[in-house]
C-alpha cells in the first residue's frame, strides 16, 4: 500500500495490460494460475483507482490495441463504464502525447473526437458505432 500511495502522490501513470495474461502462453501464466492471477489484476487495480493513481489503457500485444484492453477491463468488472471510458480518453492520450491539448472538450482543446450513436456509459459497446470522426473541428469523410 505504501508503493500506491507514493505512485498517487507522484502522479506515476500505471498502464494496464491485463488481456496479455489470458493470450499468454502457459509456460508464462500456467492456465491453473490464470483465476488468481486475474483477480490479482483486479484488486491492484481498484487499489490503484482508488488511491488517485492515474491509470492509462494500453497494449504489450502487437495483435490487439488499447480498445482490446478496455473491452476485457470492462468484462473483469474491474470499473465502471464512465471511469474506463475517462481512463481511456482522456489519462492515455494525454500519459501518449503530454504536450498536446486533448482528450476533454475545452476551450483551446484540439477538437479532435469521435461522434457515436449510442452512449458508451449506458453499453460500451457504443464505443464501436461511430456516427462521425473529427480532426482538429473538421468532419473525416470515409
């Protein structure tokens, strides 16, 4: 507890990677450990959360990405769908690209977004129907 409550104090970005550990072959994560392993992802990372540590979504697979993470977080029922969904947009891109203004709607912001037909909070599967794509306020046209 005392290494969370000084990555808290620091402000030391942790980055999730937890769907590694079921795609992980078992000379690393036998299959017989994989359950406590899981629930040991779990906890430290509500520990985490909890203590105020800022904690980013990523990937160590080349074959998925971040949105990959974010799904298996959200079926560990590790948070909510509002605090991924601000993990995710807002802590990742700016833990990516710390000089850059992104990841809220604000004054002065890049107005770089994504318009989505269904409320990602309520289903995250929303986060997959796209209705609009924005780069710096202009429409992407596909």
């Amino acid at each position: 507890m005392k290494d969370v409550k000084k990555a808290a104090r620091r402000k030391i970005v942790v980055i999730t990677t937890c769907s590694l550990a079921e795609t992980a072959p078992p000379s690393i994560v036998p299959k017989s450990l994989l359950s406590p392993v899981l629930n040991t992802y779990k906890e430290n990372i509500k520990r985490l959360h909890k203590a105020g540590v800022p904690l980013a979504i990523g990937s160590d697979n080349p074959m998925d990405s971040s949105l990959d993470e974010l799904l298996y977080l959200q079926k560990m029922g590790v948070l909510d769908n509002l605090n991924l969904l601000k993990i995710w947009t807002e802590t990742t891109p700016k833990t990516i690209f710390p000089k850059r203004k992104i990841g809220v709607l604000n004054s002065g912001y890049e107005a770089s977004f994504l318009a989505l037909e269904g409320n990602p909070i309520e289903d995250i599967n929303n986060i997959r129907k796209i209705k609009l794509r924005f780069k710096q306020g202009n429409v992407l046209r596909f």
